[in-house]
C-alpha cells in the first residue's frame, strides 16, 4: 500500500498563512521587472503566492507583501489587475 500524497503548500503572501497551492493565486516577476497574475501558476521565476480575498490582496499589496516577496515594485496597473482578478473568481465561487 502506498502512501496518499500531501497536496503541495505555499504561504500567502498576505496574510502569512499556509495553504493548499491549488487555492492560492501565483503572481510572477516579469522579465522587465514588473508583476503579472499567472493564472495557470507554470510560469518561469520568482513567484509569490496570495488568497483570493480581499483582505489577502490589500495585505499583499503593502510594502511588505508582493514587493518584498517578488524584489519588485508593484504599479498601479498590476494592483488593479490583482484586484480585479479576485474580484471575478470571487463572483464565480
């Protein structure tokens, strides 16, 4: 008999909790040094794991969140995608 295999975890970004990977939306430091939503979670480099609520994504969007995580600034563009990425699964959930 094998064992049951744990799903992998990974830490919000901002609340600073573990979580099933699965649950959690990855967000990657471009080429270029900006921040782009990784909706599929394959993309190459660094990347940084956040909840998709509200609380999570203001949190991760501080000073000690996404950019600390990622060593990139975070502009208004990319918060605004991050937002509104959550706010539609949000919907759909």
């Amino acid at each position: 008999m094998g064992r049951a295999r744990r799903p992998p975890e990974r830490t919000c970004v901002g609340c600073m909790t573990k979580a099933p990977k699965s649950s959690l939306v990855r967000v990657t430091r471009t080429e270029d040094g900006g921040i782009a939503v990784d909706p599929t979670g394959s993309a190459h480099g660094r990347g940084a794991y956040v909840h998709v609520s509200e609380a999570c994504v203001r949190a991760a969007l501080g000073p000690r969140g996404v950019e600390r995580a990622l060593r990139a600034k975070v502009g208004p563009g990319e918060a605004r995608k991050l937002t509104e990425l959550v706010e539609g699964k949000q919907g759909n959930a």
